[in-house]
C-alpha cells in the first residue's frame, strides 16, 4: 500500500547517524543521500527517508519489519546505544496477535520506532 514515507528531523547529520545504526541489524542501510534528505531500505529501494526540509513532527509511530525475534532485540539494543530512550523493551504483544514481537523506542525527536516481528520464531 505504502511506497515510502518520511519525516523531518531536527538535526540531519545526529539523525541520519541514529537511523543508520538503528535500523542495520533489521538488514536496512542508507541507500540514497541528496545532502537535505536520504532514504533508508534494502535490495536498492529507499522506503524510510529523513528530511531536514521542514519542522520535525513530535509522535509519529513508525514501524519496521524484523525477520526474526533476534533481530527486534538487536534494533533495541542499536537504537538504545545510538541515543535512543527506550519506549517498550523486546517482548511479546499479544494484545496485538498471538506471535507479535516487537520493541519501542523513541528517536532523537520523540518520534514511537518500532521493529517488529510478526512470526512465532
């Protein structure tokens, strides 16, 4: 449904550094730079971009896909290290369905980033 999506960030070069480090142990990496944004993806498709165009948004929720479990508790751990505060330790939610793994944390701007994995393993 959705192509790619973005956000704008107070201070690009911390953010784009953050992000870099957050989202690697998912398998993600900065694909595409352009100096006032870049997009972040795999397999040569940027789907993730940070801007310094614009007022940063507060709050947006902001999920990426985990292949494993393994790989939610190493974005957690990631994130955290890259300046991160934490918003949910790695664990299940089954309020959400009944394999549904996922970690919270909250960027360098407030913003709710999630890595979930959505099967038993």
């Amino acid at each position: 449904m959705i192509d790619h999506v973005g956000i704008d960030v107070r201070d690009y070069a911390k953010s784009k550094s953050f992000y870099e480090r957050a989202v690697a142990p998912l398998g993600y990496a900065l694909l595409m730079d352009v100096g006032v944004a870049c997009g972040f993806g795999r397999d040569g498709k940027p789907e993730f971009w940070i801007s310094s165009r614009g007022e940063p948004q507060r709050g947006v929720h902001i999920a990426f896909v985990a292949s494993d479990r393994a790989s939610v508790d190493a974005f957690h751990e990631a994130a955290l290290a890259a300046g991160a505060t934490d918003n949910g330790s790695p664990g299940p939610r089954p309020l959400y369905h009944e394999h549904y793994y996922g970690a919270y944390v909250l960027d360098l701007d407030g913003n709710n980033v999630e890595a979930v994995c959505h099967s038993p393993q």
